[in-house]
C-alpha cells in the first residue's frame, strides 16, 4: 500500500495546454509593456492608454460609491441606472428603437462576448490589416477562422476587397473608427459602401468605436447604416484615461445582447460595481470636460507629422492617437523597432498588427518632451537607413 501511495508519476503540465491556447501568441504590445518596466526613463512611445489621469470628478464618484458600500456584484448587464440612459444615448445617436445594451467589462471583453455569441467552430471573421491584435486572436478560441484584408498602403476601408474576401463561411466583419493602430478615421461613404456589402451578405458587423471622442473630425459610425445588424462597442477607458477601470458598453440588436448578457454572466460576471457607479458622473454632471486633452492630443499629432512625415510614410492618421509609419529604407519594422530600443525609445513593431513587418506603430499619448526626443531619434535612424 505505502509503495503505491508513494509513487509519484510524472507529468508535464505542457501536456495538458489546450490547442486553442497554444494557437495564440503572447501580445507583442505586452511585451514592450513589460520591456519598459526594466529599462530606465525611457521615452515610451508604445502605450495605447492616455497619459493624462482619471478626472478629479470621476475618481471622487468612485470613492464615494466604495465608501458607501458600492462593492457587490450588480446585475449582470449593469445598474438600471446606467443602462437606462446609455440606451437613450444609443438611440439619440443611432437611431435605432429600443436596442439591446449591456455593460462591459472593457470593450475588449465585448468583443470576445460577441464572439462566442455569433460564431459557430467554421465561421470566418473579416477584418482589415493591420488590426487590433484581438481581431486576429480571439475568433481561434471559438474555433472560427480569422480572415484579413490587405489595407496596404493607405489604411482606407474598401467596400471591394472586403466583398472579395466573403465566402460562404462569412459570419462577421469587425470595423475600428478611428483605428488601432493606423489612426485612419473611415468616410460616411466608405461605410455605406461596406454597409451594403454586410446587407448582401448577412454579415453581422462588430463595429469598435472605442476612440471616438479621439476623432479630429467629425465621427461617423456604420451603426445608424445597419439597425439588424449591428453590435456597437463604446467605452469610457481611453476617453477618460479609466483603461484599468475595464468598463465599456455594448448595444446593438437585443436576441444578440441578451446572448452577450448571458455569457458574461458565465465570464467576467459584471462590470466592476465602483467604476459603474464612477461613471454615473459623466451622465449627470457637466463636471467632466475632455475637450482640452483632446485638443492637446490633435496638437501632438500634428507635431509628429510635422517632425516625421517627410522620412516615415504614414497613411492619413485622424483619430486615436497612433501613427502606423513604414520604416526607413530596406529595414523591416522590427530592425526599426530593435534599433530605437537601443537608443531608449520604445516602439510596437508592426508585425504586432499585421501580417507584414514593413511598419511600425508610434503612440503619441506622451509627454511633449517624448515626443520631441522621439522625433529627434526617429530623424537620425532614418537618416542612418537611407545612408
């Protein structure tokens, strides 16, 4: 008895990885994330958050719904209080009647709980390339096939090579205005162009408009062009510097929402109660006023453009605060990337995003004196390129 009780076979826990998770790669963004943490002082251009913090007013909010106790789970799809009025929002800027809206826990879990709500093990997702990494990932874990579409070299949405890319399979279309990582912001007829594509097809649109306050023009959004069949995905993390906060909202048809509502249900649970109760303060106060830092951000756009646009082609960026440049000469994006590394600049390398590695991705969500020493280093490796 005592000898088999104390044998003790081996087992290698690699073993027992499932293959949908070995099918996905570690985020090469985290990886700089985590690259930065080691290095002194750099001048980070790589990070996809503001750098501006969490209004006094918002933060105040969260206190006092901690202090009173605000900490247990809410509802599923958020507190009444919430929902209620984003649904009038929703509506007021979609035109849609009585759509399906829930609470996030960030965008980025709206689009998994869209995933797993829409795709069958087969379906085919189309997105554009570059793409937010999630695009390319998350359709894997529901056995679906991500599908890009080349956007080289100008970014823009094209209604044509979109259409070319559907197939029988062809469930889902996921569209980002203004984009990550490009910062290109799509025309009203680039999306109704796109638009007519999905109707033709029954494609359901995933349309993520998380940096629409970031837009340096008007905003324009495919969801008024599509009632039935699309799921809108907005949030608060970038307009309001709350990106560990993790809360952000869905809307869109409500068979599909009340699905999302369910699975979260199974996943994240609810959104977090003290940053829902935060949020109350941006409905019903005029406290809060963005316009400053969203200005100052057009401002550190327009620099970059001005200090690196005549070495570094970089499409036509009109929102976020991205630029997705091409290296200089014959270097690839990652040699660019490894090279201002080494000078303490950091930088996400366009293979993060895409299935090229010819660009680069520079966040200007920095402070004025980054951005100028990014310039200057910038200025000398394409220099040292082209030499």
């Amino acid at each position: 008895m005592s000898s088999v009780l104390g044998h003790h076979a081996s087992f290698d826990p690699a073993s027992i990885i499932a293959e949908r998770a070995k099918a996905i790669d570690a985020s090469g963004i985290r990886k700089v994330f985590d690259l930065a943490a080691t290095m002194k002082d750099p001048i980070n251009l790589s990070i996809g958050q503001p750098d501006f913090d969490v209004p006094d007013a918002i933060k105040q909010r969260a206190i006092e719904a901690i202090e009173n106790g605000r900490n247990r789970y809410t509802p599923t799809q958020g507190i009444a209080d919430l929902v209620e009025p984003v649904r009038r929002q929703v509506e007021h800027d979609t035109g849609w009647k009585q759509p399906g809206v829930m609470i996030l826990s960030g965008t980025s879990g709206g689009i998994m709980l869209a995933m797993f709500a829409c795709l069958n093990p087969g379906d085919e997702v189309i997105f554009l390339d570059p793409y937010f990494v999630m695009y390319k990932h998350l359709p894997k874990l529901v056995g679906a096939i991500p599908i890009s579409v080349d956007s080289y070299p100008d970014f823009r949405l094209n209604a044509k090579t979109i259409e070319a890319a559907v197939t029988s399979r062809s469930r889902m279309l996921v569209i980002c205005s203004p984009n990550n990582p490009t910062g290109v912001a799509y025309t009203t007829a680039e999306l109704e162009a796109v638009a007519d594509v999905a109707r033709r097809h029954g494609l359901v649109v995933l349309s993520d408009e998380i940096y629409d306050a970031f837009c340096y023009q008007p905003h324009v959004s495919i969801a008024p062009m599509l009632p039935d069949q699309c799921i809108l995905l907005k949030g608060y993390s970038k307009t309001y510097a709350m990106t560990g906060w993790r809360l952000g909202y869905g809307a869109g048809p409500k068979p599909i929402i009340d699905q999302m509502i369910k699975l979260q249900q199974y996943t994240f649970v609810c959104a977090p109660s003290p940053a829902q109760y935060a949020a109350l303060e941006l409905l019903h106060s005029h406290t809060v006023d963005m316009r400053s830092h969203i200005d100052e951000y057009r401002r550190r756009r327009d620099r970059m453009i001005e200090g690196l646009g005549d070495l570094y082609p970089a499409g036509d960026p009109q929102g976020a605060f991205y630029i997705f440049a091409r290296a200089p000469g014959s270097w690839s994006g990652s040699e660019l990337v490894r090279r201002a590394i080494s000078k303490n600049v950091l930088l996400i390398p366009g293979s993060v995003f895409s299935d090229r590695d010819t660009h680069f991705r520079i966040s200007y969500a920095a402070s004025r004196d980054h951005i100028e020493k990014g310039i200057a280093v910038l200025r000398d490796l394409a220099l040292q390129a082209e030499g």
